[in-house]
C-alpha cells in the first residue's frame, strides 16, 4: 500500500505572496520536461525570466498566445512572479477574435509563436527559441488594479469578447487549497493533457509548480503511443483530464498501457457519466490509484470542490464537498436558503477563489473592487443527509415542454446510458438530438418518449457525425445551434 505524501513540502502562504513568489526555493529540482527530454529547473525556470523582463518597461498587460510548450509556461510563470498582468489566449484563435481583443483591451505585450501572423503590428523586442515578444504600437496607457493577475475566456465564451477577472488572491487560495487537498508534493509529476489556456488546464499547471512538483510539458494526444511512452518514461505520477478525455481512455483501454509510478487520477470540467464513473472508480482501486473527481469553473478560479477517492462507491455522482475554506448553499426559487437535505435548488458558493466578476475591455481593468460574496455557479443541485452535492443542470438547460420543466442534461444522460453519443438543445415545446448517423438504428423517439413521458412530436432528431467540442471538451452548443 502507497504512502500519504507528507504535507511537509507544500509551502505556507503569506499576505502579499502570489503563487510563484517561493518557487526559487526548490533550487535545482526539475520544474518542467519538455521535446527530448529537456529539464527546465526551478532555478531555470526562475533565471528565464531575462528573456522578457529586461524588455518590458512598468507594470502593463500581456497577451500570452498559448500552446503547451515550456517557453510558453515559463513566460507565465515569469508574468505572475513579477506581477504583470496576463491574458491567456489559446494559439488556435482566429484573426479577426484576436484583432478585437487587442483592440479593446490594449495589451502593451505580446507574446507569441515566431511563425504567427498577427493581425496587427509589433516591434519585436527579443526572440526566445520559435518564440517571440512584441510590444505593441498602440502605446494607450492605463490604470490597472495592483491585484489583477489573469483573464481568462469561460469554457463557453468561444467568439465573445468577455474575460474572467482573476486576482493574485483567488490564485492563491485556490492553489493553496487545491495543492493540500490533493497532497501534492516535490516527488509529484504530471503531464500537460489540457491547454494552459484553459482554466483546469493552468490549475495543474498552478498547483504543481507552487508544490515543487514537476511537469511534463507535452502537446501529444492521448490517443498517441507517445502519449503513453512519455507518460512512463517520465514516471508520471498523476493524470488530470476531463469527461471526454476519460471516455476516450476508457475506449483505449488504458489501464494495460500505465506506468508503475501512476498514484493520482483526478477529473473536472464536468460531469463524468455514471458508467465510465464507476469504470474509472473500479480501475483505480483494483491498480491501487486514486481517483478524485472535483467541480469547479473559470469563475471560482479553477476547482470548487472533490469527492475524495474513498467516497467514489458510496457518493458516485456526487462533486463532493467544498474545498478548503470554501462553503456550497442552496436556494430556492424565493431566494431562501434550503436547509434540509434532498432538496433541488439554485447552487452557490462562497470562497476566497470566487473572482471579480467579468472585463470587456480596458476600461474594467482599473479597480477590482471589493471581493466578491458569493459566486452563482448556475448549476441545479441538492445535497445528501451527508451535506454531499449533486448537480441536477444547469439552469439555462431547462426548458418547459407543456407547461413542465424538463432537463436536457437528463436527456442527454438517458441516451448516454444506453453508450449513444449524444447533444441535446431546445427551447419551449422543442427538443434537439444530435447523435451520429451511425447509431440512428436506435429509435429514440421510443425511448425518449417512454423514459420522459414526453410526447414524440416534441423531439427532432439530427444525424450529426462530429459534435463539436471546445478547448476543454465539452460539447460546443453554441455551434450546435446554428445546426439542423
């Protein structure tokens, strides 16, 4: 039986440090592992920063264009340390997003791949590896709040022009309580299997270094030989991905290809179906790993809550409790706080990770204002005689068909039993259903009208090949709409 890493190692947190401030103190431990092997220590990792630092004059924002490599990590981490604020935009957006984010929020700063043509023009400042800093021509300057630290998109912003405004503080909490829930230590070492762009991908990004753990920094696709030839090679001790990556590992059968050195598997981003759940639960605890399922979103900075890997059996399907100093309620449709456990309500949460709310362009960038209460997650749940949550939906995915409420996460979750790939819109009296052309021998209208006691007329269906999904893999809906 495995030993508990010891709690030893994970640093204590001051007022006024952020998430890096003590990296320098893991000296020559490996920090990042990247192509052919190359390690970048703690103190490396600290050292890169003359690659920008001495290029950028005061304190303006930048924009980071993304992709998992170390030179894009380190010029992050570089960022955060020395208190520059950074937008975190994934290397596959288009031109004309990009032209408009510049346009509105005026990053003094950019960093990004060499071989990029941007949309507009920028003296290049100094080039590190397939990488380069530009400053921009647009000189516009203004205040911003000492405490900003990050914007980043929410996993449904795809196209819009609306950040989340993280602070150095809800990093810090969020790091720090994620870091010790999950015991993470200097002997840890994970795998880049999400963007860095993406808000549970910068987590395990956040989490490991502010632990002394390391990371290998890799861009292969878990459907990839390499993938699993790093994973062991590397003696990779935790994997984090979300539903679709677990179901795709299902389907490789994963668990004949891990290492030795693998003891942590943690998934968010949401909910896993209950089959490849207790799948995942099951594989775990036969191979001695453990499993946490955690809950969370862009507007609490990364990760709410966990069901630790000893709940997987008893509390399957829950998203656990609350993390650190973080507090879950319930509300009703009168805004009264439900007291009394099997109650579906309104979820809301309470945390130093709940951010200041969103920026549209510059000009919300100057004052943060005062910390935020609470966050409403938009998520139907009730909790157990236990105090363990459940999410029921999302709020905006009921609609009324006849005068009643109806989930379309619960439709979803129906054909999903049954192993058909599914998506799922509608709006009042009207229900969507995108599965692939390959499983129409399924008469769902059969099924969804029995399993709902909804009339058949109410359903389309469509046959759709490639549901398309964002960065972090849930379904793309907003691209769905405009099918069918």
């Amino acid at each position: 039986m495995r030993t508990t890493p010891s709690l030893v190692d994970i640093p204590d947190v001051e007022e006024n440090d952020n998430i890096f401030s003590r990296i320098h103190s893991y000296d020559d431990t490996p920090a990042l592992i990247g192509k052919q092997s190359a390690v970048v220590t703690f103190d490396d990792l600290c050292a890169w920063s003359t690659n920008i630092l001495p290029y950028m004059e005061g304190r303006h924002l930048t924009l980071i264009i993304c992709n998992n490599h170390i030179d894009v990590v380190s010029a992050y981490v570089t960022c955060i340390r020395a208190n520059i604020p950074v937008i975190l935009l994934h290397e596959s957006i288009v031109d004309e997003f990009l032209e408009e984010i510049l346009e509105r929020f005026k990053p003094r700063y950019l960093f990004f791949p060499s071989k990029r043509e941007l949309p507009t023009a920028v003296e290049v400042m100094n080039q590190v590896g397939m990488y380069s800093l530009g400053r921009c021509y647009d000189d516009t300057d203004y205040v911003i709040d000492r405490n900003l630290a990050l914007l980043l998109t929410t996993s449904g912003s795809t196209g819009s022009i609306k950040f989340v405004r993280i602070s150095h503080d809800n990093l810090l909490a969020n790091t720090a309580d994620i870091a010790r829930t999950l015991l993470i230590d200097k002997c840890d070492r994970t795998i880049t299997m999400m963007p860095m762009s993406y808000t549970y991908g910068l987590s395990v990004i956040n989490t490991h270094l502010f632990s002394g753990a390391s990371i290998v920094v890799d861009e292969c696709s878990i459907v990839s030989k390499e993938f699993f030839q790093h994973i062991e090679s590397h003696d990779v001790s935790t994997l984090n991905g979300v539903p679709f990556t677990y179901e795709t590992l299902i389907r490789l059968k994963f668990w004949k290809k891990l290492p030795k050195s693998l003891r942590r598997m943690t998934q968010a981003g949401g909910k896993l179906k209950l089959k490849e759940f207790e799948k995942i639960s099951d594989i775990c605890a036969e191979l001695d790993i453990d499993f946490y399922s955690m809950y969370g979103q862009t507007e609490a900075t990364a990760r709410m809550s966990i069901l630790d890997s000893g709940m997987a059996v008893e509390k399957k399907g829950s998203i656990g409790l609350a993390i650190g100093n973080g507090e879950f309620e319930l509300r009703g449709a009168d805004g009264e706080r439900i007291l009394e456990p099997n109650i579906i309500g309104s979820l809301t949460y309470v945390g130093g990770n709940v951010t200041y709310g969103y920026a549209t362009g510059w000009q919300d960038l100057a004052e943060l204002g005062d910390a935020p209460s609470m966050l409403d997650t938009g998520d139907v749940a009730y909790f157990d005689a236990e105090g363990y949550y459940y999410i029921v939906g999302r709020e905006k995915r009921f609609v009324k068909i006849h005068g009643n409420r109806v989930s379309l996460d619960e439709i979803e979750a129906i054909l999903s039993g049954m192993g058909v790939e599914n998506a799922v819109l509608g709006k009042d009296d009207e229900i969507r259903v995108f599965i692939p052309e390959r499983q129409l021998d399924v008469d769902v209208f059969k099924v969804l009208s029995k399993k709902t006691k909804i009339p058949r007329r109410i359903f389309q269906v469509f046959d759709r090949n490639d549901i398309p999904r964002l960065q972090s893999g849930k379904v793309d809906y907003q691209t769905l709409a405009s099918c069918g």
